[in-house]
C-alpha cells in the first residue's frame, strides 16, 4: 500500500481512547480502543446503539486516561488515525489495540490498510471485538489480527440468529495460530437448549476455546429501545449454565462486564 492510497482511505469513527478492558479474555489489561461506527445488528441487550449510525463527528482522547477529548469530523483519513494511535501509544502503557464498534468488521477494507501500518508503527498486538456474523469480511483482516473476541448471539437474549456465520466465522479463527474466544450474554430469559447449541457448536471446532458467559448488565432506560427487559440471570442459572456448558468445552468462565464496576468507558 503506498502512501498515496493510504491517504485516501478514511472510516467514521465514534471515539479512541485508552482505558481498561472490561470482558472477556483481555480483562483488566489496557488497550488504545478505536471505536468504529456502524453494526448491522440490533441485540436487544445493546449499551452501545449510538454507534449504530456515523456521528458528523468523533471524539479523540489527547492522553491516555484523562478524556480530554478534542472533536474532529467524519470520515476520518487513515493517516489521522495513525496519528492519534501513536500520540496515545506513550512508551509499556498499553498492552494491545482493541478494534471495537459498533461492528469493525463493517470496515474491512479501510482495516486491512490501516492494521499493518499501525502494526508497524507501535509494535502491539491488535485485538478484534466482533458480532461474529461476518465471515468474509473477518478473512479480509485476518492475517493483520492477533486476537478475537467473538460474540456469539443467543436468539432468547439477543433477538439476533446467526448460527451458520458463527461456525463459519470460528473456524475460520480456528485455523490460524491467533488466540480466540467466545463470549455469550446470559439473562434471566436465557434458553437452556441455546446454550447447549452454542457449547456444540464450539466444541465441534475445538473444545479448547474459552467460552465466556457474561451476565447482563441492565439497560438504563435511556439505553432501552427495545420492549425485552434485560434482566441478569439468577445464581442458580449461571451456576447451572456453566455446568452445561462444562459439559461439552474446557474453560467456561462467567465474567460480567468489569469495566462497568470500574465505571470505566
Ligand atoms: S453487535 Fe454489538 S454494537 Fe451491534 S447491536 Fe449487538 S451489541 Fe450493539
């Protein structure tokens, strides 16, 4: 890729910032996010719908940690980013870069010119969080990931069926040497059967994958678009769905969102 082309290429962004991973098998570690705009989905448990459409503009945090945001416009050139990824990227801060949305496979194309410029530019790993429903666009990125977080959607939790693309989408993970795992949000309204589902699906590809059950955090009701109450599951059921699952995978590990705790963004 020249730097001529690299210049034309642009994505619409929500937000970059650094803070401190909240789920999942990074938690507690600290990433440069570069939150991107746009999902296709629409889970009803989402605390993230204002990423659902491109904002006129996004926000940069200048320091790492200290929100002192400056606003730019959308779409964003690919050197600008680069820019901003380097002016948070201060000397052993940061553990990785977390690519999250909204859906950033959405922007393949734009990520499969930026990944390895940035790569070059600050040396970490480069973390994946996705909906796990798109396949073709992960093959895109692939060789450019050094890690991926898959959601995989429960039709009784998340209103959103994608069993086929899920298969597709962790084997595809599975053939490389990257580190992947799945997370699942649970709620009171979990289907049992789903769950057994899901632990199969896995298992058929590698029963080594670590699966995450995350408990639901409720929606505020400002968050709330959609009429299925997110309630978090009871102890019995998480306690019972992880013995289901331990049934068919090795690590199954129920984890809440921890960022929330930490009110962390
Ligand atoms: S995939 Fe993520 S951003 Fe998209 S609707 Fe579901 S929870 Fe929200």
């Amino acid at each position: 890729m020249t730097a001529k082309n690299q210049g034309n290429s642009t994505a619409r962004l929500i937000e970059v910032f650094s803070a401190i991973q909240g789920e999942g098998l990074n938690v507690g570690t600290r990433q440069i996010f570069i939150r991107f705009a746009f999902c296709d989905l629409r889970c009803w448990f989402c605390d993230s719908a204002n990423t659902w459409n491109a904002p006129p503009n996004c926000r940069i945090e200048r320091y790492p940690g200290l929100r002192d945001f400056e606003v730019h416009s959308n779409p964003v050139p690919l050197p600008m980013l680069l820019g901003w990824v380097a002016r948070q990227n201060i000397p052993s801060i940061h553990d990785s870069i977390s690519l999250t949305g909204g859906e950033p496979l959405l922007h393949a194309q734009f990520l499969a010119e930026f990944l390895p410029a940035v790569r070059s530019l600050t040396n970490l790993p480069i973390y994946l969080e996705t909906g796990g429903h798109r396949p073709e666009q992960l093959e895109i990125v692939l060789p450019y990931l050094d890690s991926v977080g898959m959601d995989l959607k429960l039709p009784s939790v998340s209103g959103e069926s994608h069993w086929t693309e899920h298969t597709k989408f962790l084997q595809l993970c599975s053939n490389t040497k990257l580190e992947v795992f799945v997370k699942i949000i649970v709620s009171q309204s979990t289907v049992p059967e789903e769950l057994e589902q899901a632990a199969l699906l896995i298992a058929q590809i590698n029963d080594q994958i670590p699966v995450f059950l995350q408990p639901v955090t409720p929606l505020t009701p400002a968050q709330q678009f959609s009429s299925v109450a997110m309630v978090a599951p009871t102890p019995e059921q998480v306690l019972a769905w992880q013995v289901l699952m331990k049934g068919f995978v090795k690590y199954v590990r129920v984890i809440p969102q921890t960022h929330k705790m930490l009110n962390q963004m």
